[in-house]
C-alpha cells in the first residue's frame, strides 16, 4: 500500500490511470484496484473517468490523492515505522 500512496505521492495533483500504477508499483491489478477503491471511499483518492486521448479508445478511471490522502501520506512519511497507519486510518 506504501509503494501505491508513494506513487501517488510524487505528483499529488497528477491524474494516474490505473495500469500506470501498477507498472510502477509492481502490484497486481487484484491487488491495486480494491486499495484504489478502499482509498476512495476512505477519502484518501478521487477517481474520475477519463476520456481518452486517442479516439476510439474507452474512458478510463484516472485517480489522484486529495488533500487528506496528501495528509495521510505525510503523517505515514513521519510517523515510526511500528506497523500501525498514522490517524487510526486502516487501507489494508
């Protein structure tokens, strides 16, 4: 999950498609989606659907922190690593 927020993280304002992230994280789609989701619901993400760039090509979700998910990622850069989320927030 730290590896996806940290992704998400380098350009915080950056709409990112999902296979995107999953390229650079490394994780599998069955992984990667349900943290997306999870994150979303928990207001750490936003998601929209893209139109694309090329024509004939179909909309895809694109995500990007929101301003409590940018909180979420600074508190768990300064928090100890002890294993527990900073804020009480469970993602995993």
């Amino acid at each position: 999950m730290l590896s996806l927020l940290d992704a998400l993280a380098a350009a915080p304002q950056q709409w990112r498609h999902g296979y995107e992230l999953m390229k650079e994280t490394g994780l599998k789609s069955g992984t990667l989606y349900p943290l997306l989701m999870r994150m979303t619901d928990q207001g750490l993400v936003e998601a929209e659907w893209r139109e694309p760039a090329q024509p004939g090509r179909p909309p895809r979700h694109a995500y990007r922190l929101t301003a409590a998910g940018i909180g979420f990622v600074r508190n768990a850069q300064a928090a100890p690593q002890n294993g527990s989320a900073p804020l009480g927030v469970s993602v995993a």
